[in-house]
C-alpha cells in the first residue's frame, strides 16, 4: 500500500501526492503501483494553491 497526503487550499483544489511508495512500488523500476492507496494524512493550508498564485500574479 502506497501511503498519500492530500493538501486543501482556500481556493478549492486539493492536490494529492505521495509520501511513501510501497514494497512493490520500491522495486519497480517506473515506482508503479498497484496494490491499494491509502491517505494517511489531510493539510488543511492558509492560503491559496501554488497554480493559483502564479495565475493571480501575471
């Protein structure tokens, strides 16, 4: 099981990435996995998300 964190911003997205790759991830060469994702942790964030502010910016 491949372990993931989800981040909640204040503009409505929330992106997912992964924390930790399980075993057979680990050894695959492409770090595929197939066995179940579990979400192990929700960061609720202040502000808004990264592509947000670049787009606010320009």
């Amino acid at each position: 099981m491949c372990d993931y964190e989800q981040f909640l911003f204040t503009c409505g997205h929330s992106p997912i990435r992964r924390s930790s790759y399980c075993h057979t991830a680990r050894v695959d060469d492409l770090h595929q996995c197939f066995s179940v994702k579990v979400l192990k942790r929700v960061w609720q964030q202040a502000g808004i998300c990264p592509d947000c502010r670049t787009q606010a910016q320009h």
